[in-house]
C-alpha cells in the first residue's frame, strides 16, 4: 500500500524539485540584478549630488560593477597572464591553507566537545580558557604563530592554516558540546536500559543526534577558515595568496582600485564554495525531520 | 522473600529524591508472576514510573530489594532481561524504521543476516509491513509507538516494561493498540509490567492492577482482574468490566488519590 502511494507521489516530488531549482536560480538573478542596481543606483546619485558623506563617490572609490568583472579577464600587468589566473592560481594556494585549518580546527573542535560532554568538571574548568581565546585578535597572534613556528622549520602556508584552524574550532567545540547534550533523556535512559557503554552510547546516540547542530558550526567555520587563511597570511609575508594579493593591490588602490575589489569577489566566491561544499555534505549526512534541521 | 519463580520481586523498596525531602516511593512490597501482565495505576506523583524505573535498574531505590528473573536488577539490566517502551517512542530520528528496531540488535551483536529476519518477524508483529524505510517522522503518532514496541520486543526480552505508552494517543488508536498489546503478550508469553492513569485501559489489559496512592507513593491495593482470556472489543461491554473498573476507581478514591474521573468512567456510572 505504501509502496504504491509513494509510486504514486514519486512524479510530484520530482516536479517539486525541478521547480524549486528554478526558483533558487530566478532567485540568485534577482539577488544579483539587486546587488547591481543598488551599487551602480548609489553610484550615479553619489556622482551626480556630489555626495561627500559617508565617502566621496567616484571611480576610484566604486568602480563600475561591469568594469570590475571585466578587470578580471585583462592582462594582471603587460604581457602577464590574465589577472583571474593570477587571482584563481592566489584562491588555491589559500583554500589549501584554509581547508587544511578547517580539517585540523574542526577535528579539534569535534574531540574537545567529545572530552568536555563527558566532564563537568572540565567543562567548567575549560570552557572559559576556550571563550577567551577567541578574544584575542588573530591579527596580534599571527607574528607569534609564523615566526615560532618558521622558527622550528614550518613552511609558511601550513602557520598560516595553523591560524586559520584557530578560528575555526571554536565554533566547531562549542555547537557539537550543544549537540552532543542534545540528546533526548528518554533516548539515554533507552541507551542504559540496553546496559550501553558510554562509547557506544556517544557514538550511536549522541553523536548522529549532534549532527545538525555539528553542521551549522562547520558551515560558520568553512568561512572564518577563509578569513584566517587570508589575515594569516598578511604578517607572515607570504605572498601567493589571496591575502598577498590583497596586500598587493591596496598599495595600488588609487591607481588601480579595480583589480582590489575584482580580488574580494574572487575572496567571496571561495567562501561560498567552501559553504557550499558543507552544506551539501550535510545533505547527505543529516537524514531529520526538516523541522528539526538546525 | 523473593520467590525463585518471580518475574519480579520486590521488598521493602522506597525511594526518597533529595536529602530524604521528597519521599516518592515507601514499603513497595509486590511479586509478579511470569506471564503476568500487571499494570500500576495513580495519580501523577504517586511514583508509578518511578517504580518502573528501579524495577529497569535506570534509578536506584534507597531502601529495599529489587529482583527481575531470580537476579539482582542491576544485573538482570546488563543481562537485557528486559524491554522498555516509554509515553513517547525515542525512535532515533536518522534511522529508518528498520533500522529503529534493529538497534538493540546491533548493540548485542547480532549478525547481519539475523537482525533482518527478526526484523522482518517484528515489522510483521506490529503491522507495519511497507513502511521499513520510512523514517520516525513519516510515521503517526500510533505507528511511532508500534516501531517502539517492536524495538523493546525484538530481542525476546523475558519482561516488558511500559511507560504510559498509549498515553499521548487519541482514544480510538489507544484502544487499537490495547488489542494489539493483547495479542502480541499472547504470543510472547512475555511479563508485562504497564504503568497507566486509565482505569479502563488497566482493566481491560491486566491480570492484576496495582493501585498507588501519591505522597509517599504506596501500594493502596491490589485488584485481581478475572476477565476470560483471551480478551477482545466485547470484553468492554461485559457488566465484570464495569464492576472491576468500579472497584479500581473506588479502591483510588478509598486512597485518597481521587483525580478526575477520566471520560470511559463517567460513561460506565451511566450503564452501572
């Protein structure tokens, strides 16, 4: 019978998706056609009024929107290759760093949560140490980070994901603590009555009922890796990156202020990418009732 | 004091929450036969479900002895001498119905290819053929607790213990699954031990009742349910269920546990 109903249902369900993929799509222009005529809207009342507040508009403080794309696909300096393939090649070299710190942040993040649900003592002992910090800049413990370590013999980008690991941990330990003791009591009481160990208690209850929880952390993290990775990279002088790129361009922002803001909307599509890439491994991953995805 | 026979026995037991503040349980003395289906029933705060906990070994009473099947409780735990269902069905969200009964299973280490016979025999018990891969929320309130039935079965647990299972349910799917309960203790020839705050339901199902009085929790006294077997829908329309409901309410009422009379009792003062 249920077979049947869900043969049955199958067709609907498959319009449903061909038609909400179209809608996010319509959505995504709309968004973007939004984004557009906001800028280039501001822009042409800001030239036309002689707006000096909050800045003076111009060319050099908002570039055309087109002319910023367009940038993207000119010669990065005479003869040179193109500045996207600058800008691509400058993306991987930190999505390497910021991955690697996102892996490295997370599975801390994940172990420290794991330890401290089964201590309350250290909980309490813990927690405070790991709030505070996240209160010291990353930009004051960079230096420190990259020459101790170079110091030792550590390549630069492997520092500079070191840093980026240190932001992304912190919300990694924190939401899977919380998922971690999500747990529906009745769903431990059910674990005892079957004389489960702890082990197998966190492993088949605690941890799949963390899962959404554990998600929303790591899409928060898989952007503030990138924001690591990029900040890290600025004091330790490394300069195949996007941070060094950013750098580079911000000395020749008067000059050249397009290449700049072509930089951040490749920096903004990395970050995307790498939600993207979470999201859709939580798809596969929480299998919920869609009102109890966190 | 605890016969070699009993399904469960207990002896003296109490329970006090606090320092000794709130006495929740005081001199629990109650033996039950194997293939007994017993259930309590009082007000709320007369430690009913307290008292099925420490029979499970998932709270520790502070005087007393607990026995299940011939051995201490907390053994009789590590032992899965038992099965439990609770008011909600705690069926684990990412698992599949299947998979839901399966977990107890998987936690004794049961081979791949045995766990899917049980299952199959368990999905059969409580009709819940053509849905094995939905998922808890695809399921009705009544469905949810059938898979958590089937889970607390699946691994032939000589006792049952059931918290209220029928409890959060509308009253036509309540009375449906009482058949099924019935049934399915039929073919086990399991123990049940079923806490309740419905006369009827306790009547209709049980062998014998347990009523409780609130505050400390005691045993008020016990009323001996001499329905034929096996029971069926027109078992409710005998005149010894009215007067064996009558005597549960009157023995609850004698305790000073009177509550509202549930909706099924006002209908029976009419036909008595």
């Amino acid at each position: 019978m249920a077979a049947i109903a869900s043969r049955r249902a199958a067709p609907a369900v498959g319009d449903g998706r061909a038609r909400a993929l179209l809608d996010r799509a319509a959505l995504l222009v709309v968004v973007l056609a939004a984004i557009w005529a906001v800028w280039e809207g501001f822009r042409w009342i800001g030239i036309r009024t002689e707006l000096t507040w909050p800045f003076p508009v111009n060319d050099v403080t908002m570039p055309r929107l087109h002319e910023i794309v367009g940038q993207l696909f000119e010669p990065s300096r005479v003869n040179g290759p193109l500045l996207i393939d600058v800008l691509l090649d400058a993306a991987l070299f930190t999505a390497r760093e910021a991955a690697v710190g996102f892996f490295l942040g997370s599975a801390i993040g994940f172990g420290l949560a794991v330890v401290l649900v089964h201590s309350r003592l250290l909980q309490r002992g813990f927690l405070p140490y790991i709030v505070a910090s996240q209160t010291v800049p990353i930009l004051a413990i960079a230096p420190m980070v990259v020459v101790g370590l170079g110091s030792k013999g550590v390549t630069g980008w492997v520092a500079v994901a070191i840093l980026a690991a240190y932001l992304t941990f912190f919300p990694v330990a924190i939401n899977t603590l919380r998922g971690l003791q999500s747990a529906d009591p009745r769903a431990l009481e059910l674990m005892h009555s079957y004389a489960a160990s702890r082990w197998t208690i966190l492993w088949r209850l605690r941890v799949p009922a963390s899962m959404p929880y554990v998600f929303s952390a790591l899409k928060i993290s898989a952007t503030a890796s990138i924001v690591g990775a990029i900040i890290g990279e600025a004091p330790s002088s490394i300069q195949e990156g996007l941070g060094g790129a950013i750098l580079n361009f911000n000395q020749y922002y008067s000059l050249e202020p397009r290449n700049l803001w072509a930089t951040n909307i490749v920096a903004a599509a990395l970050g995307i990418t790498f939600f993207l890439v979470v999201a859709g491994a939580e798809r596969v991953v929480v299998r919920r009732a869609p009102e109890n995805v966190a | 004091m605890s016969a070699p026979h009993a399904a469960v026995s207990l002896a003296g037991v109490g329970k006090t929450f606090g320092k000794g503040a709130v006495r929740a349980l005081e001199d629990i003395d109650l033996a039950i036969a194997p293939g007994e289906f017993v259930s309590l029933i009082g007000p709320s705060g007369c430690g009913k479900s307290t008292l099925l906990r420490i029979v499970g070994d998932l709270i520790q009473p502070s005087v007393g002895d607990v026995i299940v099947n011939g051995k201490p409780a907390h053994r009789a735990r590590l032992d899965h001498d038992y099965g439990i269902v609770f008011q909600s069905a705690v069926l684990y969200d990412w698992r599949t119905v299947t998979k839901n009964i399966s977990l107890p299973l998987e936690l004794l280490g049961w081979s791949r290819g045995r766990r899917n016979e049980r299952v199959r025999e368990m999905v059969e018990l409580v009709e819940l053929s053509g849905f094995e891969s939905h998922h808890p929320w695809q399921l009705s309130g009544g469905m949810q607790q059938r898979v958590s039935i089937a889970r607390a079965l699946s691994f032939d647990p000589a006792l049952l213990l059931m918290d209220e299972p029928f409890g959060a349910l509308d009253e036509m799917t309540r009375e449906r699954l009482n058949m099924e309960l019935l049934r399915i203790w039929e073919r086990s020839g399991s123990t049940i031990v079923f806490v309740t705050h419905s006369i009827p339901e306790a009547v209709f199902l049980s062998t014998r009742v347990v009523v409780m009085s609130p505050r400390p929790g005691r045993i008020a006294g016990i009323v001996e349910i001499d329905l034929p077997q096996p029971r069926g829908a027109e078992t409710r329309e005998q005149p010894r269920f009215f007067e064996l409901v009558t005597e549960v309410r009157e023995r609850l009422a004698g305790s000073g546990a009177a509550t509202a009379p549930t909706e099924p009792a006002l209908v029976t003062e009419e036909r008595v």
